[in-house]
C-alpha cells in the first residue's frame, strides 16, 4: 500500500508489540494502553517458546490489541485484562476465534492457535422481549 509498509514487514501498522522474553512477575504486565500493546504473562520461569502473539481486533476493526501469553494459560486471564484496561465487564463483551465464542477454560494450546491468530470481540447481545 504505502512506503512504510514495506519498510516494517514484521509488525502491522496498527499497533506495537512488546518483545519481553520472560516476566518478573505472576501478575499480569501492560505497557501502554494507548500503544495498543498488553501483556499477559503467567510463570517467571517459563521459556520464550512457551509464549505465543494473539491479536484482539474489535468487530469494526477500529481497536487492536496484542496479547503474548503462555499456550496453557486460560484464555479468561487475557478476557480479564482486556476489559479491566478498557474499562468493559467481562460479560459485556463476546471473544471469538474461528468463528467459535471462547469459554473462560479455554487456552490458546487447547484451540490450536499459533502466533498472531486473530480473536475478534463482539458487543454481547441482551434483552430480545417486547
């Protein structure tokens, strides 16, 4: 499309990653919310290849944000985080991957998902009764 595209291959022009290969803590991490980069990290003990990129796109495509967790985390700890630095409840919102909704005991491994697999998120729908 761009120029600059073509100069940054590695990273889409949305949004930046953090590149931490290990986390000193057993909470989760964030950099910057305005950067578009979260970090869910669980075990500080845990080797880099453990870890994998999950993108967060919401339905209009307005918002991106990158996850890099544990392939066993439970997909809930990257639900929570999401909402608790964008100010949502975690039941207001709907995570889906692969056109199937994420249950919180969910995990990355357990779906098969692989680097920079995209989970899209949907406004939860309510009500229905006149």
């Amino acid at each position: 499309m761009s120029g600059d595209e073509e100069t940054s291959k590695s990273l889409p022009s949305t949004s930046e990653t953090n590149n931490i290969e290990e986390s000193n803590e057993q909470n989760p991490t964030v950099s910057d919310v305005n950067t578009g980069a979260l970090e869910v990290a669980d075990d500080k003990n845990s080797a880099s290849d453990d870890y994998i990129r999950l993108r967060v796109i919401t339905s209009d495509m307005t918002n991106e944000v990158h996850f890099r967790v544990k392939a066993s985390t439970p997909l809930v700890r990257l639900k929570r985080s999401y909402c608790s630095k964008l100010g949502f409840q975690v039941d207001e919102l709907r995570f889906v991957f692969d056109g199937h909704r994420i249950t919180d005991d969910d995990t990355p491994k357990k779906l098969g998902m692989i680097n920079d697999d995209v989970i899209e998120i949907y406004q939860e729908r309510t009500g229905g009764g006149i």
